[in-house]
C-alpha cells in the first residue's frame, strides 16, 4: 500500500511554479509533485555496507573503543 507525503508551508510562489509545470506536464499537482521526487531520488546512490562502515571507521577513529567481550561480560555481570 503507498504511503501518504504531507508537505507544508510552502512558499505560495513555489506553489504556483507546481501547479504551471503540472499543467505543461498534463498531470495533477499532486502526480507532478510524485514524479519530482521520483526523478530527484532515483539518481541518489545508497552508500554500501562496507562505505557507511569506512565512513563510521573514519567518523570514530582516534577513540577509545571497549572491546566487545568486555562489554558483553560486563551485561552479563549485571543480571
């Protein structure tokens, strides 16, 4: 089932420019204001895996970092 997109306080100009390029483009304003966002998201490259995992590497490096098996046997301690 497609979800539901509420947009608000829009520029009344903005609004306007919708509404004329809708009407070139022989759609509703709410089909023209679809295809927009499916024209801007569609070029958009999701980051993989291992590129989110090199940025969080790169993001955290230089701090201290418990090691795992610490922190699992500190979780464990605490039951």
């Amino acid at each position: 089932m497609p979800g539901n997109l509420q947009v608000r306080n829009l520029d009344d100009d903005l609004i306007v420019r919708l509404k004329r390029r809708a009407a070139r483009h022989g759609r509703s304003t709410e089909a023209e204001h679809r295809e927009i966002l499916r024209q801007a998201l569609s070029s958009e490259v999701e980051p993989s895996f291992e590129e989110l995992a090199a940025e969080l590497r790169r993001l955290t490096r230089g701090r201290h970092h418990t090691p795992s098996e610490q922190l699992l046997r500190e979780g464990r301690d605490e039951r």
